[in-house]
C-alpha cells in the first residue's frame, strides 16, 4: 500500500492474542469472542483514510472515556496520571 494522503483506503480487521492482551486499532470495535487463552478480536473502519493513520495497539491496556467521542488507551498502572492530566 502506498504511504501517500492521495490514496485512502477503507480496511477491516481481525486480530487473535493471547490473554490477557487487548487489542486497539484506529477502527471500529464490531465483536470479541474468547476461546481458551485465546481472544479474537473484530474491527472495521468504513471511512476512507490514508494509510499511515491506521494504528494497531495490542498489551495491557485499558480504555476510559473521556467524552462522546473521545478515549485514553494507556496501561492500567497510568491511567490515573494519564487522566489527571487531561
């Protein structure tokens, strides 16, 4: 895929990880399902986007709101001075 503004692509995704990782990615969380030690996880994104905007974060992590449309993703160990910041 070429790296470029001019070119912008839709994409979906799966992604299998051990427990207890998570997984984040610039997408839409559409399902997970466990199976043994084993958590698969579910993403679409339908809006047209360049290609170095995709992101895919997999550990300890931990998600928190911060708004309607908004997130923290960080380690559950800094998410208290992640949020005092902000």
């Amino acid at each position: 895929m070429q790296d470029t503004p001019a070119i912008k692509v839709t994409y979906s995704a799966t992604v299998t990880v051990e427990s207890p990782y998570v997984v984040h990615m610039s997408a839409n969380k559409t399902g997970n399902s466990t199976s043994g030690n084993m958590t698969v996880y579910r993403f679409e994104n339908n809006i047209k986007m360049p290609s170095y905007l995709i992101a895919l974060a997999v550990g300890n992590l931990e998600e928190t709101s911060m708004g309607e449309r908004t997130s923290v993703i960080t380690e559950p160990e800094k998410m208290a001075e992640v949020v005092d910041v902000l």
